[in-house]
C-alpha cells in the first residue's frame, strides 16, 4: 500500500513538473515575440538626434543606412515581424549614433581648421608688425 501511494505521488509530481516546464517555454516564446516597441523609440530618437547633429550633411550614406533601415523596421513591425523588427531597430540606432559622432566630429574637425587659421592670420600679423 505504501509502495503504491508512493508510486503515485511519484507519477504525480512528474507531471507537475512536465506541466511546469511546459508553461515556461510557452512563456519564453510568447515574450520573444513581443513587438519591440521600446527599440523602436529609441532608435527613432537616434534617427531624429543624427538629423539635430548634421549626419544627414555631415554622414550622409550612414544617415541614409539609418533611415532605411527604421523605415524598413517600421514596415516589419506593421507585418507583426517583430524579430526582423527588433533586428533592422537595432541596425539603425547604431548607424544613426555613428552618423551622429561623425557630424559632430567633422563639426569639431572645421572648427580646429578655423582656429589654426585664425592661429596663421594672426601671427603673420605679428611678424610684420615686428618688422
């Protein structure tokens, strides 16, 4: 009788433990395939943030590559493919962040040109006025 009881108990706790595990990878694949919309945000922040910093001027084919692929992520995310989503959202921060550091760079880079010109401009002037 003890044997059996236990038997049971046994058989019992393997099919809690089945179910269990069961409802985790149903889980899992349920929260994999949530639209990713956080992404998306912030990826058309870094999109809206390259265009505040000149990469379309500045860096353009990275700010083009950018903008593409938002687009592209926009229209996966309206199909309901939320990986290809997510993926082309991420794609497209990174380009937009790059095109953004490149436009700041190159802002940065005319700037130390200006001044070092500046620098020239005024030391001609102090020769010949020494002269």
């Amino acid at each position: 009788m003890m044997k059996d009881t236990y038997l049971l108990k046994s058989k019992q706790v393997m099919q809690m433990a089945g179910v269990a595990v069961a409802a985790v990878v149903l889980m899992a694949g349920c929260a994999s395939t949530s639209a990713p919309t956080e992404q998306m945000a912030v990826s058309r922040a870094a999109v809206s943030n390259a265009m505040s910093a000149g990469g379309n001027q500045y860096a353009p084919l990275q700010f083009r590559s950018a903008s593409e692929k938002l687009e592209a992520a926009e229209r996966a995310m309206a199909a309901k493919d939320y990986e290809l989503a997510l993926r082309l959202a991420e794609q497209a921060e990174v380009d937009a962040r790059l095109s953004a550091e490149m436009a700041r760079s190159a802002k940065a880079q005319k700037a130390a040109d200006a001044l070092q010109e500046d620098i020239r401009v005024l030391r001609q002037e102090i020769e010949r006025l020494s002269k």
